[in-house]
C-alpha cells in the first residue's frame, strides 16, 4: 500500500501563542517501500508520524492510503517506548490486535506464536515484559506491530533507547523481519547511519516548521548488514543527508537558544561530529 502525503499543515496553540510544526509536507511512500525520515529536534517528524496513523488532525492537507487494503488493519505503530503492558506475559502482549477485534482465541495465539518466532523470542513466550532486556522489550514491541497484520508499519525512533551494540544487533534484525513479507514501513530517527542502513530512500526535513528538503535515494545492495557500512556508497549517503542536516540542526540550535552569542556554526564545531547522529 502507498502512503501519499499532500501538503500536510499543523498548528498547536501555547501558552505563548501558535506554533507551526509542519509548514505543507508533500511525500509520496511507494509500496513495500522501507522509507525514512530525518530532521532536526522540534522539526514535526514525530508529528507527521501521528499525523499518518491517525492519532492526530493535521491543519490543512491529508493523508491517502492508496491500493487495495489486504487485511483489517491498515496501520501499526511502534514507539521509543515499547509500552508493554506489564502485568500480560510476552505471549499476551504480542497479539493485542487480533484479540481486541475479537478474533477467535485459538487465531491470535498462534499469531502470537507465529511472530515471536519470527523476532526470535519464542523461549520468551511465558515471561512478564519486566524480565526481559531493553532489545528485547523493542523485539516484542514489532511482533505485536506484526501480528496486527497492518498494510504499513510506522516506526518512531524505536532504538534510541538502547545501547549502541544492541541497536546494532536490531537493525540487523528488522532488516531480516522486514525481508520476510516487506511491509510497507516510515521509520523517524535522528540517527543518520540508521537511516541509511536501514532505508530505501530518505526523507530530509528543514528546522521547524517542518517541510521536506529533499528525499535522498540510498544506493547500497540489499541485503545489507554491520558490513554495508564501510561501502563507499553508504559513507557517501551519509554525507549527501548531513550537507542537508548541517544548517537545519544549526538553525534549530539557534532558534531554541536565541540569546547565544557565539559566531554561526561554532557550537557544532565544538561537538564531536558524530553525535548529531545519536
């Protein structure tokens, strides 16, 4: 199914007054497309996200799902926060769209057999979400994405919680689940090398009020892994999305700190490059 963006507007009312989070977004998901989005803190990813599944109205714009819809459920979400519910086993927690539509109870355990197969935590299936590791707790928050059986899957900045090796292990791992059956999957992150690995193309957005730069194709052979890192081609996308990213992550450094003396760029010179991508 392709998720086609028409200049998507949203305004939130302050304290201090109207804020433009997104300023006429304009994007085309193709089907089965692996798509990512990067931008600045405070640029309205997270919003367009909320906006595209439906847990928020944009201003002006809309949102279109094109192709024919397979199964009940057109869209699942997965957050920074796994928001398991404690007090449910693994296996529980996983089938919890199948069950609230009321799909007989022998259907939704074997989904939830099924997909904790499929994100390797099958010997989990017993345990309670306390138990477990932070990758772990992420693992079983995409099978239960999975097991809704959605045309798209949104992913918002699923690993930033983690530590670095495990988020490495993950990417490996939902490049190797999303290879399965290739959802259509939006993935925000403000990690760059992420993105890249991850992602079919890339969709850079400006400082607040959000709109799209540009999209970046990624050029680097499937299937990919640890290794793909070190190609010449995915070193060279990387730096084509921070040549975009540099001034909107400075602007926005501006923006939030606007009584900051120092000379343009000096703040960013002094960070080690690296962390922008964390």
């Amino acid at each position: 199914m392709r998720v086609v963006v028409h200049g998507l507007a949203k305004e939130f009312m302050t304290g201090q007054g109207k804020v433009r989070a997104l300023a006429g977004v304009d994007l085309e998901i193709r089907e089965r497309e692996f798509f990512g989005i990067v931008g600045p803190t405070g640029c309205g990813k997270t919003t367009l996200l909320h906006i595209i599944a439906g847990l928020e109205k944009p201003t002006r714009g809309n949102v279109e799902f094109v192709g024919e819809q397979r199964t009940q459920s057109r869209v699942s979400m997965v957050f920074q926060d796994p928001s398991l519910m404690p007090w449910r086993t693994v296996e529980r927690n996983v089938p919890l769209g199948p069950e609230f539509r009321k799909q007989p109870v022998p259907v939704y355990k074997r989904a939830a057999q099924f997909f904790l197969e499929v994100v390797r935590l099958l010997d989990f299936g017993g345990v309670h979400p306390a138990e477990l590791s932070g990758g772990m707790k992420q693992k079983v928050a995409i099978a239960r994405a999975l097991a809704n059986d959605p045309e798209v899957i949104l992913m918002d900045e699923p690993f930033a919680n983690l530590d670095a090796q495990t988020r490495l292990l993950l990417r490996e791992e939902l490049l190797r689940i999303w290879e399965r059956d290739k959802k259509t999957v939006i993935l925000v992150t403000h990690n760059i090398e992420e993105a890249v690995m991850l992602c079919d193309r890339i969709a850079v957005m400006s400082a607040a009020p959000g709109v799209v730069k540009n999209v970046i194709p990624v050029e680097v052979r499937r299937p990919r892994s640890f290794k793909s890192m070190a190609d010449p081609d995915f070193i060279r996308c990387m730096e084509m999305i921070w040549d975009l990213l540099r001034y909107e992550v400075d602007r926005a450094m501006k923006e939030n700190h606007p009584s900051r003396s120092e000379t343009p760029g000096k703040e960013a010179r002094r960070k080690p490059f690296f962390t922008w991508w964390e």
